[in-house]
C-alpha cells in the first residue's frame, strides 16, 4: 500500500514535499483534492481507477503531461492491462507519461488503416503465411515500454533473450502503426525512429499517420502519413529517412482544397519485408499476395471521414432538440 500511495503522491509537481509526507493514510486523496485544483484531483483518477473523468478537462492539459512517477515497469503494465489503456500511457524511467489522449478521430482512423491492413491479408488467411494482427500489444526496450496503435507480423520463430520485445524471446512484430492527434508529430516520428527502428531487429517497417487539429465539432482536414523501412537504414547508427511522405486530408496545410485520386496517396510495402525473419517453413504466397501490397490513403479517408461526419451529424440533431422550447402536451 505504501509504494502504491508514494507513486500518486509523486505524481503532481505543485504538492509540497511536506504535504506529500504526509498522504499516507487512507484519507490522502481528500487531502490532494482539497490543497490542488479540481481538475488536477480528477486526473489522477486515470491512473488510480482508470476513470477518464470528464472534470479533469483533459482537452486543456499541455502534453506531454506525467501521470506518475516512481512507478515500476510491472505495475505500469498491470494498471494499463487491467484499464486497457491501449497505448496512451508510455512508460520511461519509472515515469508514466501521456503523449496522446483519447478522440473519435484518433480510433476511428486507427479502426480504417487496421481494416484496410486486414483486407489486402485475406487471400493468406487460415494458411501458414496468415499475417497475424497482433492488437497493440506491449513492449519493453530501452528503459521503457511503449505499444504501437497496431501491430502485424507472420509466425516467427523465438529471438534470443533479451533480445525480444518483452526483453525475453517473444519476437517483435514486422509492421507498426502510429496515429497522432494530440500528440505531436515531432514526438510520434521520434518514437518510431529512436524505438521501433532503432534497432535493425525491432520492427522492419512502421506507418505513421498525423491528424492535423479542427476546430471543435468539425472533422479534421489536413492528414498526413509517412512509411519508414528498415531496409533504407544501412546501420543502427544512420539516420532513417520516410521511404514515403504524403498528406491525404481534404485539404492541405494550408487550408487549400486537394484532388486526390486514387493511387496517388499509397504505401507499398513489400512480401520480403512483410514476411522478414518468417519461419523458413513458411511459403510466402505470391500467387495470392501482389509485391508490393498497395494500401490506398485515399480508401482510407473515404472510410474514416463518413463515421466523423455521421457522429457530428447526430451531435448536431441532439443540439438542436435540446435547445428547441418543449410545448405543452394538450389537455385531455
């Protein structure tokens, strides 16, 4: 009980390191909500019972912001799977740090790109070159741990420890997807250069998707996507650059309209690099997969867009009728 109060203590700045002495008992979180602002009490409750309270008033929050400190790799771990946080929270030197917060925009793009993923891999499914959507599940390397908005790899066989993605021998995936909406694009493209390709057996190839802001209500305009391969890094210690860099939003930066067509705005990645470090017993069915396999941003605009829009729709409707004067029911 003790280590788990100290790392809520540790958590905010503005506490006094009297005050904080004393919030052990159990009446440490009356004393925290009524010596800091509101919004700063309902903010820990994300990390003590994984409430995304709506008093917190998250949207002002300036991120990166610190959750918690002093908190061990396991415990992260066991809070994150028991609130299923997926991938909000990352984990560095005994800090949880928030880079992204929850949106519509964000999980229903990240809900488009797996879809479309899933799609192009259907010819292969139920064989032994099935390419396995792995969820965002957890890693650890380089003193942190961090999980990917989505992950897909092949079989593979066991890496020897620690070279695996949980430091033992679980292999890492071969593809990963970022999305960023609150996060900011010069984090999310660090993260995927310094940790998921850091090392030349990481990950082989990442996609990262930036969704530019919108005024509230409104869907986002402007969208970006970069595709990073391994196989354009020489060396562990070389810079790597995006293979493939294009915005695919309804508008450009700077707030232009854009005609995009179909096929301007893709990815292709490779079987070689899909199937990397594969089992040898696999057969990588090229009879049944192109090389490269070609994934349309354009596609997936036109499936993310329209849920926006219907869900803002509704929002608008609810609004109106709210704010319309009730009538009377008539007399009998």
């Amino acid at each position: 009980m003790a280590a788990h109060t100290n790392s809520f203590v540790r958590t905010f700045s503005n506490v006094s390191r009297a005050s904080a002495r004393s919030k052990t008992t159990s009446d440490s979180v009356d004393v925290v909500q009524n010596r800091m602002p509101e919004h700063h009490y309902y903010r820990t409750l994300w990390w003590e019972k994984g409430d995304f309270h709506q008093k917190a008033n998250w949207k002002e929050a300036t991120l990166p912001y610190t959750l918690a400190v002093g908190v061990t790799l396991d415990e992260y771990e066991r809070r994150s799977d028991k609130f299923n946080v997926r991938g909000y929270w990352e984990w560095v030197d005994y800090k949880v740090i928030i880079y992204e917060l929850p949106s519509k925009p964000h999980e229903t793009l990240i809900g488009a790109i797996i879809s479309e993923i899933v799609e192009k891999c259907l010819p292969v499914k139920r064989t032994d070159a099935s390419i396995g959507n792995l969820g965002a599940i957890r890693t650890r390397a380089d003193n942190s741990g961090k999980e990917a908005d989505a992950c897909f790899r092949p079989s593979k066989p066991r890496v020897r420890p620690p070279n695996g993605c949980d430091e033992q021998d679980e292999p890492w995936p071969n593809l990963v997807v970022e999305v960023a909406h609150s996060e900011s694009e010069e984090h999310v493209l660090e993260k995927v250069k310094d940790y998921w390709l850091g090392n030349l057996s990481r990950v082989h190839d990442a996609i990262v998707v930036k969704i530019g802001e919108a005024p509230l209500g409104q869907p986002p305009l402007w969208m970006q996507a970069w595709h990073f391969c391994v196989s354009d890094r020489p060396r562990r210690t070389a810079d790597i650059q995006p293979r493939t860099y294009f915005e695919f939003g309804t508008h450009d930066q700077y707030g232009n309209p854009t005609n995009i067509i179909p096929g301007q705005c893709v990815i292709n990645i490779s079987l070689d690099c899909l199937y990397h470090d594969a089992f040898p017993r696999i057969t990588i069915h090229r009879q049944l997969l192109p090389d490269s396999i070609v994934f349309d941003f354009l596609l997936i605009r036109d499936e993310f867009l329209p849920h926006l829009e219907k869900n803002l729709l509704e929002t608008e409707i609810n609004v109106s009728s709210a704010s319309q004067p009730k009538k009377d029911l008539p007399k009998a």
